[in-house]
C-alpha cells in the first residue's frame, strides 16, 4: 500500500474517476470502470495508512466529494459511506468533510452546503441509498 501510495498511485485513481464522471455514462463499461475506481479508494482506505494519507490531504477529500456529481446511485452511495469513513476518522476528517460539500456547493452552484444530501433523500428511490445518505449524516452530527 505504502508503494502505491509513493507511487502516486491514489492521484492517478482518482484521475481515472475524475475522467470517467466528465465522460458521462453512454456505455456500461464507464459505469463499471468508475465503480472499480471508488472501490480501489475503498481498498485504500481500509487501513489507517490510508486513511491517514487521504486525511493529510485535503484535495482528495474534496476530489471524492466530486465523484458525487453522477448519475450512478451505486457510485454515490459509496462515495457517500467512504465520506462518512472520512467523517468519524479525526477531527481533521470532519472538517476536511465539511469542506468537501462546500467546494461540491461552488462546483454544482447550489445555494447551501447540504444540498446534496438533501436533494439525494428526496429523490432517492432504494432504502439502501437512504440508509447510506442517513448514516452520513448521522457521521456528521456525531463527529461535530
């Protein structure tokens, strides 16, 4: 893990994912390429190198945070339980959260940083998805 974190391995992950959400979902394969992208960030931060490594670096928080701009409920329910990780990791996790949804909030122009969320559980049409979006901001509430 160390190597291909040293390796910029993490960076060019998230490229992928960054690439793959400007591309939009005309084939499947984008949709299963991007899946794989997040679950690779997940491998990543099953351990607390990891966590540590995307926890010092603010952008990759946000980077993340990005990934919610998808069509894809799968992706964004991940990404949303891997926000959450973030979230209950430190005090640092949650501010870096935070920050996150506000830079998705200039991104997207929405009027308030909780859009999103609010938004996602309005139209969100599987109780796994809402599960996902509540413990969210159960993670939240918990961490201020």
């Amino acid at each position: 893990l160390v190597e291909f974190l040293d390796n910029s391995g993490l960076e060019l992950v998230f490229a992928s994912l960054e690439k793959l959400g400007e591309r939009g979902y005309g084939k499947i394969s984008d949709a299963v390429a991007q899946l794989s992208c997040v679950g690779s960030i997940r491998a990543v931060m099953n351990s607390k190198t990891g966590l540590e490594y995307i926890t010092d670096s603010p952008r990759y928080v946000s980077m993340l945070a990005q990934a919610l701009d998808t069509t894809n409920v799968m992706v964004k329910m991940q990404v949303f339980d891997l926000l959450s990780a973030v979230t209950l990791y430190s005090e640092r996790g949650y501010v870096l959260a935070l920050n996150a949804l506000e830079d998705y909030r200039h991104l997207k122009s929405q009027r308030y940083r909780f859009s999103i969320v609010v938004n996602e559980l309005q139209n969100a049409d599987t109780e796994a998805y809402q599960f996902s979006l509540m413990s969210f901001v159960n993670c939240l509430v918990s961490a201020a």
